[in-house]
C-alpha cells in the first residue's frame, strides 16, 4: 500500500473514523474450515474449540431459508440433552492480565430459555472474569466481581454481536449489544484467558426447561491498541508520505 494511503487511514484512525479495528488477533473463530453437519474438531485447528460437555450437541451449519440462523457462512448449533449446564469452552492459550481487550461473537437463541457466555480466568479456573445471562424471561443480567446489573432484553431469533472491552488495567469492561451500549465501567476480574459458552439449568433430570436452542459464530478475541500507540502509527506514516510526496 502506498504511504499516502496509509497514511490517510491512520488520520481516520486518529480522527475516529469509520475504520475497521486495528485489533491484534489472539483467537477468531469463524467455523469456515469446518465440514457442515459434524461436529467441529476439539483441539484442532487454532479456532476449534477446546472441549466441549457430552451432553451439549455441537454442529456445524449453514445459512439456510426459511428460519433464523447466522448465515450464509457456516456457524455453530447448539442443542442440549439432560445433564448439567452443557456447554463449550474457547481457551485462548494464554491468560491476559494487562491491557485492553476486545472480546465479540455473534449470537442467536432460537427459543427462551437459560443461555449464559462466561468470560474466564482460565478454562480449569472457577473465577469468573463475567458472566452474560440470557434468561428465559427475555432479561440480559450481567454478573461481575462488581455484582449483578440487568442490561436490557433479546429476543428469541434475532442475531446478536455481543462486544466486551476489557481494560485489565483499570479493571473495568464496557459491554455492547449490535452497537449499542448495554453496560458501562463495571468492575472486573484481571486476568482472561477462555470463554465458555452454553447453557444453565437448575435440575439433571429431564423435563420441561430442556429445549435450549442456540447458535455461535465469529469468536474473536483481541488486543486493542492504546491511543498513543495510534498517535505514534499515525505521525510516522504521515511523515512518510510527506517525505515520498517531496521526492517526487
């Protein structure tokens, strides 16, 4: 790319922009390598999952007609036999404990019932970094070190991004629902390093509340770079394409 352009996209940066984040990836998780109708592979290639419980059903799908889904591009479905709290894990390989980062993935519940996204310290760790709570009465609660805040309400077949920024420094996390903002500056745990991502149940035995119905696509997590980071990038490119434009 020539410097004046690049150049130009960091003044956008500078200036905020519409440019896409300038994140560092550590984890995306897409699902486009994986065979539509199998489960994905554990452990496998770098944005399989980690492991997953033998009571949660985990396919890959596709974008289809007919009825809501994550599509076109190929996604996880979630389905659930009886057992407790059947879920999947990401574990990003390492645990963060500074700087900023930028947890998303994109969401949809087929159906009411107890779903929840866990942010962990580690996948073998108990200590919650948050927890999202999708709760069978339509209410989005948010439980961090901080306590518990309601943030608002999904809707049964609508797609959703869910957005985190986690400042391990400060120790706050700022919480978005398709770009709109649902939580501000909650205290938080400081350390990441997985996410677990399923459902919750009060009872083993099978009955009604079974019937939990969700998909995952697009898991990302990355570093953000700070402002002056930016500010930096920015001068020395703009120097450059002055310097090219002076020479020509």
């Amino acid at each position: 790319m020539q410097c004046w352009k690049l150049a130009i996209i960091a003044a956008a940066i500078l200036a905020g922009g519409p440019v896409a984040h300038a994140d560092v990836l550590y984890y995306n998780a897409t699902n486009e390598g994986f065979t539509v109708g199998l489960p994905p592979p554990l452990t496998g290639p770098p944005d399989a999952p980690t492991s997953q419980d033998p009571n949660l059903g985990l396919t890959v799908e596709a974008g289809a007609t007919g009825a809501p889904n994550l599509g076109p591009d190929k996604f996880l479905r979630l389905t659930e036999s009886p057992g407790e709290a059947p879920d999947f894990r990401y574990d990003i390989g390492t645990s963060l404990t500074s700087g900023k980062v930028r947890v998303s993935m994109d969401l949809l519940f087929e159906n009411l019932e107890d779903y929840h996204v866990y942010f962990r310290e580690t996948l073998t760790s108990a200590t919650s970094v948050a927890n999202f709570q999708f709760r069978p009465s339509g209410a989005i609660v948010i439980d961090t070190v901080g306590g518990s805040f309601a943030a608002g309400t999904y809707t049964a077949g609508t797609s959703y991004e869910l957005e985190t920024f986690l400042d391990l420094d400060a120790d706050v996390m700022d919480v978005f629902l398709n770009g709109t903002q649902i939580a501000s500056g909650l205290a938080i745990d400081d350390v990441f390093g997985a996410a677990i991502i399923g459902f919750e149940f009060t009872s083993v035995v099978p009955g009604p509340g079974f019937d939990g119905l969700m998909q995952v696509d697009n898991f990302q997590v990355a570093a953000v770079p700070e402002p002056a980071t930016l500010a930096l990038l920015g001068l020395g490119l703009a120097g450059l394409g002055f310097g090219r434009r002076r020479r020509a």
